[in-house]
C-alpha cells in the first residue's frame, strides 16, 4: 500500500493536476487504522510529508508482546479473528510482516539518517481517555508510542495524549481531534507558527491588585514570517473580551530571550470569572491557530469558612467522637455574587476523618453575605487520636466544576489520656498578647500565637491592606493560656496583610505579615 501510495498515486496526483509538489505540501491524519497509517506511512516514507497527525492510531505493542498476556507475539488486536483487519494483514496472520509494518517496530529500527528525516516531521497524537478498557481506547499503545518518539527528541504537537477526560473510541472524539489537529497542519504546511503548551501563574486573583501572568510556545517559527501571538481574556459573565499581545524577550514570564516561549502580563480591575484563551495572527493571513479556553480563573470572593454549628449534643471533640455539624461559609468579595458553589472535605492528618465525603452546597453567596450549606457534614475523632491539639480537614471549595478556594477547618481535640491523666496546669498570662507570626515572611503557612489573661471569647481575623476581612481564624470562647493558630494562605496572592485578635476582655491588636510566593 505505501509503495503505491508514494511511487505511483502521489506522482499520478502531482503530474496530473494543480496541486502543490514536494513533502513540504503533504500532511496525513486520520482515525483508529486511519491513524495506524498515518503514522506508519510518516515514518516508513519519512521524506514525503511535513505532518502526521491521528485520533486513537490502533497501534502495535513493541515486539508484539502485550503487557496484558503471557508469552511473546501476542498482541491480541493483530492475531484476532476480524475481517476488517485480513484485506491489511492477510488470514492467518504473517508476524514478520506485521513486525516490518509496525510504527513502532520501524521507529526503533531506524538508522541514524532515517531518524533525522523523522525528526524533521510534526506529530500530531491523540488518544481516548481510558488506560484499563481495551475495547474502548488504544491509549496505553498510543503512549508507548509517543514515549518511544520522545526518546529520540521527537514531541507531541499536544501537551497530553488524551484528548479528554470522556473520550472514547468512537468518530465523535475523532471529530473533536480533527478540530484541533487540522489548523496545526495547515499552519506547517504554510510555514507559519502554531500554539502549545499554555501557563499561568495561579487561579484566583484579586482584583486590581494581583498581576496575571501567562505564556505559551509558538512552534514552527521562521525567519521572515511576521506574527503577533496574544493572550485573550473574555468575561463569561459580561462577556467582554480584552487582549493583551505577548513578547519573547526574556522580560514578560516567557523564559529566555528569542527561546519562542512568549509571554504577558495583565491584571484586572473587576470581580469575575473569566476564560483565558491564546491566538496567533500571521500578518500576511489573520488569524490561523486559536487555543480556546485553556483555563478559567476568577477574581470573586475569596469563598472561606466562616463558622460551624454543631446539631450533636456533645461539641467536645473527643477520641472516638463523631460529630455532625452545619459549616457557614462567607463571600470576602466586595461586589459580585459567586454562584453554585461546590465544598468537599479531605483528611490531612491520623486525627480527625470526614465521614461525609459528598460535597454540600451553596446556590448563590452575594458579596459580604455568610450562608449555610445545603445539609449537615460530619467528623469522625479517631479512638487513636494521641495528644490534644488543634487538628483540620481540608476544605476544598469550588465555583461550578473550577476549585478555586481551598480553607482548614480546625477542632480542638481533648485526648482521652489529657481527661484521665491531667497534667499539671501551665501558668497562666499575666497579660493578654498576641505575637508575630512565624515564619515571617511565609509560603503558605504560618503559625500565630497569643495568650489570653483569663477565659475570653477570642475572634482572630485576616485583612486586607484596604481592611477587608480575608479569613476568621478563631470565633469563639477560649480558655485562658496560650493558644496558636495556623493560617494557610494558599490562595492569597504575595504582599502585605495585617492579623487582629479582638477579646471580650476589651483587648484588642494588630500586626502585620507578609505572604512572599
């Protein structure tokens, strides 16, 4: 097929009608053994085209031996017994040659020359999702492909072989790959650039404050092509669209001078949610390779633990202790509603376990506003749970399917051993004092300590440097002692924040810490 292909079709093709001539004006793609001969054809012909691109290419296992069965030769999806295979492979199979029309068998096989003539063609490699159902993905074939290109400096002209995270073997995801595949093939064969690899410092931002910062790779530069890459943000609440034009000068997050890593920066001066996408525009053609989408950040709330109410009697966390309880939660933002938030709880230490592990939810929080969630969450204190301490779980919390904010929720735990075998009370504060934290300055956590003279109902709040309340820390009655606090600042942006404790007693204090990242 590939000798007729090349020596007798495409000489046909070019000698009898108006086409362009020569490898630079040929691409491939194709889907399930479409793609097979994609990728077979690119590397058994390597001089003939300038792309091969495929969705789910039915590769073959290295050496024909499946990882999944015992003994040699035996990648089932050669030797079976399906008519639409034998006009390829003929019936009975012949191993040697399947061996000597394997991608793979062929990469491997190929000399030091063949292999530079390989090098100089862009592989354009998607694969289905699941890695366990071999009737609905050859994606574990597919990655051991791409591994061995990469092996001998060979890239994917996409950052991940799966194509998404639902995607199966069927010609709808085809579609999905020739949606994006085929703009990259029409930038190479017109010598123009095409997009890979998109970042983006972080997530969540504060308006007008926080700088965003974003880069991407431009692929297929050369000299004398005339482009401009940009960076599009567009509001899917307003719908507004900005965008920002991205410089590869070493200077604007893109790397080093002239490494064709482009990069920008930008901030925002609005609450909201906003998707980040990228173009590039050849002057002499418009626009030509979008990446739409790539991720979606916000600049709303930030969404944090308010406060909890306990529905079971005893509120004492004790070892084996289970404890049921509503969490309040509160929108820091000054101005938009965040929507269809979404709260899951994690175990990050031996002591303290959710025992509810469905997320509960918040339809609408306006700015400013605290509100329960839809249902009650729950821990469980482990019957080992040693010392007493001030033990969290992690809360995860998110705007529709994007997580955004995470926050600790944080339980006095009394051991078993402190109630039965009390140690000798510490002496108590002269004073009421809260001290600096530690470490200062600090990448994302922090310790904060105070003391308190007597019993005192304590609330410790976070603030901005324009005095809105980030995060409350403690709201609640302490006894007296010296008690400490982590604060984990995860999703602040780097600067200056100031800590207060205000007490019942009248005492009330602030210092300043900084959040360096």
């Amino acid at each position: 097929m590939g000798d007729y292909f090349f020596e007798e079709l495409v000489p046909y093709i070019e000698n009898n009608f108006k086409v362009k001539k020569g490898n630079k004006s040929r691409a491939l793609d194709g889907f399930s053994l479409g793609a097979y001969s994609s990728f077979l054809l690119a590397i058994k012909y390597p001089d003939f085209m300038v792309s091969a691109g495929g969705y789910d290419a039915s590769l073959m296992w290295k050496d024909l031996d499946s990882p999944q069965v015992d003994g040699e030769f035996d990648d089932w999806l050669w030797f079976l017994d399906y008519p639409g295979l034998h006009p390829v492979f003929d019936w009975p199979r012949d191993t040697s040659y399947i061996l000597e029309n394997s991608p793979i068998q062929l990469l491997l096989d190929a000399s030091d020359e063949k292999l530079d003539s390989i090098k100089q063609i862009v592989f354009l490699n998607h694969a289905s999702y699941s890695l366990d159902d071999a009737s609905a993905s050859n994606r574990s074939r597919n990655e051991q492909f791409m591994n061995e290109l990469a092996d001998r400096g060979i890239d994917n002209a996409f950052d991940m072989v799966a194509l998404q995270d639902d995607a199966i073997h069927n010609q709808t995801y085809a579609i999905n790959h020739f949606l994006l595949s085929l703009p990259i093939h029409w930038s190479i064969l017109n010598n123009l650039p095409f997009l890979k690899s998109p970042k983006i410092n972080k997530y969540v931002f504060s308006p007008t404050i926080d700088t965003i910062f974003t880069s991407i790779q431009l692929n297929n530069i050369h000299d004398g092509t005339n482009f401009s890459p940009y960076v599009l943000t567009r509001s899917i609440d307003s719908h507004e669209k900005d965008s920002t034009l991205l410089y590869d000068d070493g200077a604007h997050f893109d790397g080093d001078l002239n490494d064709n890593r482009f990069g920008g920066y930008f901030t925002i001066d609005e609450e909201g949610t906003f998707d980040i996408s990228y173009s590039v525009k050849a002057h002499d053609y418009g626009t030509h390779h979008n990446i739409s989408n790539s991720f979606r950040i916000t600049t709303k709330g930030p969404v944090t633990i308010d406060h909890i109410e306990y529905s079971t009697q005893d509120t004492i966390p004790n070892p084996n202790d289970q404890l049921r309880f509503k969490m309040y939660f509160k929108n820091n933002g000054s101005v938009a509603a965040i929507k269809n938030i979404k709260i899951t709880m994690a175990q990050i230490n031996a002591c303290v376990r959710p025992t509810n592990l469905s997320y509960r939810t918040i339809d609408v929080l306006e700015a400013g506003e605290i509100k329960e969630t839809n249902g009650e969450s729950g821990v469980k204190i482990e019957n080992d749970c040693g010392e007493s301490g001030s033990y969290g779980v992690k809360l995860t919390i998110s705007e529709g399917d994007y997580s955004y904010w995470s926050d600790t929720l944080y339980f006095e735990v009394v051991s078993d051993s402190a109630e039965s075998e009390p140690e000798p009370e510490p002496e108590l504060p002269e004073t009421f004092a809260i001290y600096q934290n530690y470490p200062n300055p600090f990448n994302p956590v922090t310790t904060i300590r105070y003391d308190l003279k007597n019993k005192s109902n304590v609330q410790l709040t976070i603030y901005d440097l324009a005095g809105r309340a980030i995060k409350t820390l403690v709201n609640q009655s302490q006894n007296a002692g010296s008690h400490a606090v982590e604060f984990d600042a995860s999703g602040l942006s780097s600067g200056i924040y100031v800590y207060r404790i205000k007490t019942s007693a009248g005492f009330v204090a602030s210092r300043k810490m900084v959040v360096l990242k």
